[in-house]
C-alpha cells in the first residue's frame, strides 16, 4: 500500500464510499442540486431502505450530507470530500511516478545478467 | 522521461501509469518477480519495504513491512489473481495487522501490470483501482483471505518452531 495515501483513514473512508456504482452516481446527482431521499429511492431500481444505507455510507466518508426539512431529508453533495478523492489520486499518481523512478534506477545499476559474468550472490 | 503518461479516473478511482524503460522485458519483470528487488523500489525512501514472503503464483500471496524514519512499520499484503511471466501480473494490495491479517476494514487496491517489448526497450502499463469492501468481501468469500491466514499461521509455527 502507498503510506501518506490510504493509510490516511479519513481517505480509506472516502474510497470505499465512492468504490460503489450507485454510491458515485448519487455523488454525482447531489452535486448539480439537492435531492430527497424519496427521489434517489425512485431513480434505482432497490429498495428505499437500500438507498438509505448507501447514502449513510456517503454521509460517514463526508462525500455528502443530509439535512431534515419538514418530512423530507435532503442530501447535498460536499465538493471539498470530492476534491479531497481527486488529491488522493494525485498522492497516488506521485508514489507510482517514484516507484518507476527508483525502478529506473535500479535497473541501471543492476548489471544486465546477459552483458556481464553471473553476479557473485544477491546484494540485500 | 521515464513516466511517458498518466491517467487519473477519479470516477472510477482509477490510476493508470505508463512508463518506458531501457531494459530487457525479462529485467523489468524481475523487478517484481525478485523480492530483494523488488524491497528496493516498491516503499517510498522514506519507508523502505521488506519483503518476508514472496510467492508470485495464482493465490500465492506477498507480504512485506514498510518501515518508516519514527520506527512505525506498516504491514501490507499481495494477494496474487494472476500471473504469466514475464508480461502480466494482478493483484490485491492492502493493509495487514502487525500479525499479517488482513485488515478488511479499510480499502485495498487492485493492480494490474502489464509488460511488453517496445523500441527495444520495455513499456509498462500499471492500472490501480480502488477496491471496494464489496470485492474484498467476494475475495473473503473464495476463501482466499483464509488461506491467507493459514499461510501467516504456518510462517508462524516456522519461527516458533
């Protein structure tokens, strides 16, 4: 695993609520306007309770938030918990750029088996 | 350049790298199929890996620690999905107990790498996705993360023993 990215908890969160089809879709929809509950429940093809459970899920990772008016709960998708995934990717992007680099490395510096005579053991 | 590009999927957490090198197919692989290679380059130089099990079959697993500068280690995991030398590999990176359970709480990532020849060199295309608790729950059910423990265990009585 890559330090400073997933083992940030908050991230960890943040993934596996967006790691979900329908979860990214009400991400998505939330994020042009609010929608009830009652209209997400409608737009997928389960349960309202289901939706519910996916939309506490989003609600925990802080990619959305929920606020009671009258007898509807409207949930609003957070851009900064949006931005915080794109940075995570970033954070990603920059561990596998240095993974190559260091790959690149040392595979100039570990001599070609068939160029030179064998090597004499491993160095650790 | 090394990197020659990078795509980021934020809808689909996706990160794909492409990289070149001027190396032999067979080297590069070696890079992943060594594990005394591969503790070299995969934790950052901040936190160096080490690599205590290294089995790069079909539900073979990899398990290493990455030690950081404060003396904190964090323990990871492989578990390999598929294997064929020396142009592809997948697997499922994650979080491990000090013990090397797998932590199934928090995210995994699935990797995939694919080597092949180019300009006499080597191309390496590295795609790692976001796993949800959903495909680790599917990994639990296969029975692999058991085995996984089976094998910790048996790593375990070697010491002991």
């Amino acid at each position: 695993m890559v330090v400073g990215v997933s083992a940030d908890e908050a991230v960890d969160g943040l993934f596996h609520a967006l790691a979900d089809a329908t979860r990214r879709d009400i991400v998505r929809r939330c994020l042009r306007g609010e929608s009830s509950v009652s209209q997400l429940a409608a737009a997928y093809p389960m349960s309202f309770a289901a939706v519910q459970k996916h939309v506490a899920v989003l609600e925990r990772a802080g990619l959305v938030s929920k606020e009671r008016r009258g007898r509807e709960q409207l949930v609003r998708t957070d851009v900064d918990a949006v931005r915080r995934a794109r940075r995570a990717l970033d954070q990603l992007e920059t561990a596998w750029r240095g993974r190559v680099d260091r790959m690149a490395r040392l595979l100039a510096e570990v001599p070609d088996p068939d160029a030179s005579a064998p090597s004499r053991g491993r160095r650790r | 350049m090394t990197v020659t590009s990078v795509d980021k999927d934020v809808d689909r957490l996706t990160l794909t790298v492409v990289a070149e090198f001027d190396a032999a197919i067979e080297r590069v692989w070696r890079m992943w199929a060594d594990p005394r290679l591969l503790e070299r380059w995969w934790g950052p130089v901040s936190h160096p890996a080490t690599v205590d099990e290294h089995d790069l079959s079909v539900g073979g697993a990899v398990r290493y620690v990455l030690s950081g500068p404060d003396g904190q280690t964090t323990r990871g995991w492989w578990r390999v999905t598929n294997v064929d030398p020396p142009v592809s590999l997948d697997f499922v990176d994650g979080f491990a107990e000090p013990d090397g359970t797998p932590i199934t709480e928090r995210s995994t990532m699935t990797v995939q790498v694919r080597l092949a020849r180019h300009k006499g060199g080597t191309r390496m295309e590295v795609r790692s996705v976001f796993s949800s608790r959903e495909d680790m729950e599917q990994l639990a059910r296969m029975g692999a993360l058991d085995l996984f423990v089976q094998s910790v265990g048996q790593m375990d009585a070697l010491l002991v023993g």
